[in-house]
C-alpha cells in the first residue's frame, strides 16, 4: 500500500495543470473581445524537469 500512496502522490506533485489555475478577468476579455463574433486564442506553456506542454485555447464571444 505504501508503494501505490507514493506512486499516486509523486504523480500528481507533477500534476503540471491541475496546480495551475486558468482564468481571464472580466475587464481583460471586454477589452479584447469587444464585438460579438470576434475571438482569440491564448496558449500556455507547462513544463518541469522532464516535461513540456502546451496548452491552447479559442476563446470566443457569443453574445
């Protein structure tokens, strides 16, 4: 048992986008998405000694 509990723990200390939060404030996409249609995208790099990745995303105004 004690295995796994450490397998389990040292998995998610590399947990690379669960430990970081993804959030836009209100102000930021008003002023980036002033018209309905118009969009963007926004890519994040993760990474730590033996990993790399990107995340990317569209972020789109619809109303």
């Amino acid at each position: 048992m004690g295995k796994a509990m450490d397998f389990i723990l040292g998995w998610a200390d590399d947990d690379l986008l669960g430990t970081n939060t993804y959030a836009f404030d209100a102000a930021g996409l008003a002023a980036a998405l002033p018209a309905r249609g118009m969009s963007f995208s926004d890519t994040r790099i993760y990474e730590s000694s033996d990993a790399k990745y990107s995340l990317t995303m569209s972020v789109s105004r619809i109303v």
